[in-house]
C-alpha cells in the first residue's frame, strides 16, 4: 500500500498543481486575421455588454456601441423599454446615428435623406414616400437586435440564433463566482453610478482578460491592493478557486486605497462575504468585482488587435450617490489597480510579435486556469469557422 504525505495530498483549498501550460502564440495577440476571426466568432455571436441600461433614462436617449464589426444603437422606445438596432438606414445605408450618445424628441431620423423610424425601429415618414407605392415599409424599418438587461446593463447579441443568456451570461457567471459569493445579494441593478473611468488601452483584450484573471504580479506591482489584500501578495488570485473570497487586511477598515473605512455594506452582504472581494470574468468582455459596500464593472470593447477601450463603473447604493458622498478613496483604490494593469498589458503587447514569443510563453501553476480561458477561446474560433 502506498500513502500519500499529507502535505502532497489535495485539499478543498489549494488544487493539486499542474504542469506547465504554454499560452497562446504571440500572433494570437497581433495578426488582424485572427482579431477578424475574433469579431465573427465571439463578438458578433456572443452575447455582449454593451451599455448600462441607466444612462438611457428617458424615451429617446440614445447610444452607439461597436460590437464586432458593427455599429448598435440602442435607444428607450415610448413605453420605457430598451430597444436595440443595427445602426444603418434602410434606405441607402447611411449610418443613422454618427454620435456616442444623445437624445431625440421623438423619432430617429437619417442624415442623409430624412427616412424617419421610430423608437421601435418602425419606419414611420419618408419624403415623397406617396410617390413609391411599391415601398412596403413594414419591410424597411431598422434591423432590430436582441437586448436583454442583467445587472443593470443592456446585453445585445449579433448572432442570427442567439445561445441562451441564462446559460451562457448568468449560468456561467454564477457558476465561476460559486454560490460563497452569492451574486444576487450585491442587487447590481439597484445600484447607481458613482464614477465612470475609460481607459484606451494599446493592448490586445485578451491580454487584459489574462491579467485580470491571475494575481501572480500582484505583488509586483499592485502594492495598494496588497496592502489592503494581502493574501493576493501570494500570488493567487480571487479567481483561481471557484467562490473564494479574499480575505481584507486585519487593519484594512475599507476597500479603499488606504485602507480607511467605505460605505455601510449593501443590504443582502451577510457576515460571511463582508471583508471580502470576489471577482469574475463573464466573458467575452465583462469583470465583474465585488466588494462589500460596492460593484465595479468593467467592459471592454476590443477595437483592434492591438487597441481596447475599457469602460469601468464602480456602483454604490443609490442613497451614497444622492447624498454626494466622496467616493474618491474607493474608487483611487481600483483606478490605479487599473492603470497598473494596463500599463503592463501596454508593455507586453510589442513583445508579442518578437520572435522570442512565436511559440508562446508559459502559464505557471497559480495562472493554470488562463489555460480554461485559452481552450474556450480555440473553442470559439473553431465554432465560428465551422
Ligand atoms: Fe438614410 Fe437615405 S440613406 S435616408
Ligand atoms: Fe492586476
């Protein structure tokens, strides 16, 4: 019989280590071929996080998002109700709205030759439309978009049939973050903005997917979250077991960037998730972080191979935003979490096309799930391809 020292054995905390992965080859981070791939297969057929569903307050608020290749507009219609639509006039192809954001009285009418639709996508008024008796305008009105809202944000998917939201958004999210974090209990969608920070980062998307998903240069070169995390200082991040919640610094009174006290926790933390931060990728594009007293969401929006805009939110009880607290602390905290992050990633993203890296590099034990993120990806691509 042969026994296993109880050091070497397998606990609930720490998974046994794997051997050494390689990660993707440097051109998966540069060739536009593959980014192109990326759009059809990923972009254009996942479900996507394209806006949070409160900067569209009132019917005719308005907003243009790039998701993949295309242009979506996603506006209030009359009844209160998030509509989405390939931004692109029915007429001549004109694109419909050329602002990030704005507000129309009523209807959303094309630039180019006054074709008008309403805010259900319906095109409602064109000039002479009585002289073109065979235009049936049920048939030109916008190409609508399937939305659906989660957290608080609008999700659009490209895909002619879309994959299920509950399976592939919440279901997966959910399964990544485990049941410890209990995601419900943050009530993302009650809560209000406090800060939006967005950041152009020179850097390919799934390098800043890699970064956020280790924490093995944490102690290199986040010091401010070491201090108030130090368990992340071992290089092990939130995400390398499913639900763990790390754990604050004795003397860290707050998720702050000096450790000082927040905000009253929102109301469904129970004693087991205060003091903790949890933190989930739901791909493509999203992080998710959850802290006691608030939520900060990133979304990234991946303009080229080596260019990706990210949109970070950090949300707070309504009744802290209305009161005009100071969130600077909280949010100094992950700001420069993010600054730190993207400048590495920025560092990186020249050296992937140097012959050192054709082959890839390596993925050590503590970033051994980036190596999940990896075989999903090659997954992706190959359905989109096939
Ligand atoms: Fe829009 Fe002609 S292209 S009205
Ligand atoms: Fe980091």
């Amino acid at each position: 019989m042969t026994t296993t020292p109880a050091d070497a054995r397998p606990t609930a905390a720490a998974p046994p280590a794997p051997s050494l992965i390689r990660t993707l080859p440097g051109r998966a981070y540069t060739d536009p071929d593959v980014f192109r791939r990326e759009q059809q297969a990923l972009f254009e057929r996942l479900w996507f996080c394209a806006v949070r569903s409160a900067d569209l307050g009132r019917p005719g608020a308005f907003r243009t998002v790039r998701v993949g290749r295309e242009s979506v507009l996603i506006t209030r219609n009359r009844t209160g109700r998030l509509r989405a639509f390939l931004n692109v006039c029915r007429h001549r192809g004109a694109q419909l709205c050329t602002e990030e954001s704005g507000e129309v009285r009523r209807n959303l009418q094309c630039p180019y030759h006054a074709w008008t639709y309403d805010l259900d996508g319906r095109l409602v008024a064109a000039p002479n439309l009585q002289r073109m008796p065979d235009l049936d305008r049920t048939e030109r009105g916008l190409v609508t978009v399937p939305l659906r809202e989660w957290l608080g944000y609008a999700w659009v998917c490209l895909a002619d049939e879309p994959p299920s939201f509950e399976d592939t958004v919440i279901g997966a999210a959910v399964e990544r973050l485990g049941d410890a974090a209990a995601l419900d209990r943050y009530r993302t969608e009650t809560l209000a903005l406090g800060r939006r920070l967005s950041y152009d980062v020179r850097a390919n998307w799934k390098l800043i997917v890699e970064n956020f998903m280790e924490c093995y240069h944490c102690a290199t070169i986040h010091p401010e979250l070491t201090d108030v995390i130090p368990e992340f200082a071992d290089g092990l991040a939130a995400q390398y077991y499913v639900g763990h919640g790390a754990e604050f610094a004795a003397e860290a009174q707050g998720f702050t960037v000096d450790g000082s006290a927040g905000f009253g926790r929102l109301p469904g933390i129970d004693d087991s998730q205060d003091r903790r931060y949890y933190a989930v990728t739901v791909r493509p594009q999203v992080f998710l972080n959850l802290v006691p007293d608030h939520v900060i969401l990133h979304r990234m929006f991946p303009l080229a191979a080596d260019r990706t805009l990210v949109e970070c939110d950090w949300l707070y009880l309504p009744e802290v935003v209305d009161a005009g607290a100071d969130v600077a602390k909280s949010v100094e905290l992950f700001h420069r979490v993010n600054v730190q992050d993207f400048d590495a990633c920025e560092r990186t993203q020249p050296a992937m096309a140097s012959r050192a890296y054709r082959d890839g590099g390596v993925l050590v034990p503590s970033e051994h799930h980036i190596g999940g993120f990896h075989a999903w990806w090659a997954a992706q691509l190959a359905d989109g391809d096939g």
